[in-house]
C-alpha cells in the first residue's frame, strides 16, 4: 500500500513541479493576473505537502483535485491569450491541441492514480463538468472565429468539420457527467420549474449555454458539411441536424417556460430550428 502511494505521489509531484515552471513563467508576462496567482497559491501548497515526504492522509482524490484546479486556472489565463489575439492563425492549432491535452490530462491522471475508482469519484461532478465544458468551449469559440474566415474556409473545410465534432462531443460529455433526475424514483420537489430543469438535466446556468453552444456547431456543421462527403462516410460522424434539433428544442422549452422572463433570448435558437428541422 505505502508502495502504490509512492508510486503515484512521484508521478503527481512530476507533474506538479513542472505546472510551477510554467506558472512562473507565465507570471513573468502578466503578475497580477487573478487565475495564475490562484495556481501559484495552490502549487505552494502542492509542493510543501511533497517537500515533507507526502503525508498518506492525504487523499490522493484531494491532491488530484488540487491539481486540476491549477491546470484550469493555466489554462484560462492561456486561452484569453489565444481569444484577445482572435486566434491567430499561424500558431492556433499548435496552442489549441495543446490546451486541449492539458485539460484532458487530470482525467487521464485519476484513471491511473486510482484505478479502482471512478474518475467522477476522483474528481468531483463539478471539476469533471468544468474539464468537458472547458474543452468545449475552447472549441467553440476557436469555431465561431474561424467561421467568419471566409477565404479559410474554403481550403480548410474538413479541419473546421473535425473542430465542430470534436468540440461538440466535449460539450455533450458534459451534459452527460450528472445523470438527470428521474421525478418517478422517489424524488419530492415542491418547485415544479427546479423539477423542469433538473428532469431535462439542467442543473446551472452553463448547462443552458452549453446547449446554445453545441446547437450553434451544429448549425455550422449542417451549412458546411453538404459538400463534405468524406465526413458522412465515417461511422462515428456526429448527426448533426438532429443532435441540435434536440438540443436546442430543450433550450427554448427551458427558456421560455421556467426561465422566461430572466435574461434568456430565444430568437437565435429559434432561427438555427427553422433550418434544421
């Protein structure tokens, strides 16, 4: 037992010491930044915890959830880099392939860490949310730039296609990571609209734009990939028309029903329908 906790706190505290250099070195560019100053706090303690030999009351849930903290709060601060500069597009792809192995490593660290626990169970529901949703989103907005990149577009169609798809399955992980509540199963809400929401799965506010984002890529998709036959040839190709007629579909009901009156504008998702369905 003390071995496996070894074995596992060496490889964690590989990487914790290396997220440190680079914190540091992003600091460099920008000391006062919010996110990189919550990361660097969080390393130190990271750090103190294996500098005094790695205390096995800690859980390594607990220093994995840390972790992740740190690699989401990088992260951002890397991403509003890449959204300030829109995307450049020399360098865009390099640094979003990157990000992308970034947020996807914490999951790929619980799976190995604790491989007799679920990575949900590791990790926490809202941490694991907020890695798909990152993802997704990173995805979406790298889409929504491109997009406006007429003369790109017609030489990189099949990229913009794949970019879609795989932000898309990112975005829908995420609603997929809390199980939606089934009212039948011994569940009393007295709220009917906390009832509405939490049966279609909507348990925040991301959620709700989270489906506005993926029926937009999916909107995109549909426009594009009529003249893209080697995407419909592909067994694990997402359809997208019905996958964003659902989605969407759930949005409006949600924001013209429990949610009218809050804030939440329909008239995009409603135009987006008009041409899926």
């Amino acid at each position: 037992m003390a071995d496996d906790y070894r074995r596992q706190g060496f490889e964690l505290e590989r990487r914790i010491f290396e997220s440190d250099v680079k914190c540091s070195s992003l600091r460099a560019e920008k000391q006062d930044d919010d996110y990189l100053q919550n990361a660097s706090a969080i390393l130190e303690k990271l750090k103190g915890h294996f500098r005094q030999g790695g205390d096995e009351s800690s859980s390594i849930s607990k220093l994995l959830q840390d972790y992740t903290q740190v690699v989401l709060d990088i992260t951002f601060y890397e991403e509003n880099k890449l959204v300030d500069q829109e995307f450049p597009e020399d360098c865009s792809p390099f640094k979003i392939h990157q990000l992308l192995q970034d947020l996807t490593e914490p999951e790929v660290l619980a799976g190995r860490l604790a491989p007799t626990q679920e990575v949900q169970s590791v990790l926490g529901l809202e941490l694991l949310e907020c890695l798909y949703w990152r993802r997704g989103a990173l995805l979406y907005m790298y889409c929504h730039t491109l997009h406006q990149r007429k003369q790109w577009l017609k030489k990189n169609k099949e990229t913009f296609l794949k970019c879609i798809q795989e932000g898309v399955r990112y975005l829908m992980r995420m609603l997929q990571v809390r199980s939606s509540v089934k009212l039948n199963d011994g569940v009393v809400l007295y709220d009917t609209s906390t009832a509405s929401f939490l049966s279609e799965g909507i348990f925040s506010d991301t959620h709700l734009l989270t489906m506005m984002y993926i029926g937009e890529m999916c909107f995109w998709a549909v426009k594009y990939e009529d003249c893209s036959a080697d995407m419909d040839r592909k067994e694990d190709h997402l359809q997208f028309r019905d996958i964003g007629t659902q989605i969407l579909n759930k949005y409006v009901l949600a924001c013209e029903g429990p949610l009218q009156g809050q804030g939440w504008n329909t008239e995009n998702a409603k135009e987006i329908l008009s041409i899926l369905q």
